[in-house]
C-alpha cells in the first residue's frame, strides 16, 4: 500500500545537494556543509552572486551580528531591580525573550544554509558575545561571588 499520496522525495545528487522545482527555476539544497560564497543564506537571492565576495562579507557580517546580539541579549541587566512595576517588568522581560529567541531562530536558519562560512561566523559571533558579556574575564571578583542577579532572561536550553 503505498502512503507517500504520490509525492516523491527529490533525488540526491553527487555532490550532496537535493533539487526542488519551483515553476521553471530549480532550488538547489546542500545536505553537507559547503565552502563557497555562492550560497542563499535566510532570502531567496541572497547575498546572491552580486559585487563578488562583498555581497557574501556583508552576510557574514551579518550572521555574526544577529548570533552577538543573541548573547548580549542573553546577559544584559535593561530591566531596573525593585519598584512596584512588576507587570511591565514582566512584559519587558517577556519582549526581551521574543527577540532573543527570534534572532536565535534567524540564526539557526542561516546556518541551515549549510555554508563552512556562515557556521563559522555564527559561532564565532556567540563565543565573543560570551566572552565579553557571559563569561567572567572582564568581571570583577565581587562580581562573581555576589548573589546578584546576572541577567534579566534565564539561560537559554535546547
């Protein structure tokens, strides 16, 4: 009995990506990770094939933005201690969470893309927002033993 409702996965090529038609243009999907700088990384077309490299640099830039925004996010203290606003610190603390985790998503998007470069960058943009603002190198000693609340969110899980 056949349950796939005639729908047929797309066939793997040999060089490890899957082809899609959509009308007359074919979407290429890598499965493995690939150096290069032709690649579409979270918008159909781009950073496309324009200005050469430039294009590709400034995506990459991008990514390691979004993933060094996600850790200053993660430790930052915007939200004053104390008062009696209580419902509007929840509702700050709640917006906080919806950008975190929706600049996490684009960013676990773009690594999707399964580009070397993209997943280097992203990496590269969370380990120097850690370094700077999670991790204890520029924190003074009173710092770290104090009891003190360290960030308005808590830790990110997966």
């Amino acid at each position: 009995m056949n349950h796939d409702h005639g729908m047929a996965a797309p066939p793997l090529s040999m060089n490890g990506t899957s082809g899609m038609h959509y009308g007359k243009k074919m979407m290429m999907m890598h499965m493995t990770f690939f150096w290069g700088k032709d690649a579409e990384i979270l918008f159909s077309g781009w950073p496309g094939r324009r200005l050469g490299g430039g294009m590709y640099a400034l995506a990459l830039t991008f990514i390691f933005f979004l993933a060094f925004l996600v850790e200053w996010i993660s430790h930052s203290l915007l939200i004053k201690p104390g008062g009696a606003h209580n419902v509007w610190a929840g509702v700050v603390q709640s917006l906080l969470h919806a950008v975190r985790v929706g600049l996490a998503y684009l960013v676990m998007l773009a690594v999707m893309s399964f580009n070397g470069g993209v997943f280097l960058m992203a990496i590269a943009g969370h380990m120097l927002g850690f370094l700077l603002f999670g991790s204890r190198v520029f924190k003074r000693n009173m710092d770290i033993l104090s009891s003190e609340k360290t960030s308005d969110l808590p830790p990110m899980s997966c």
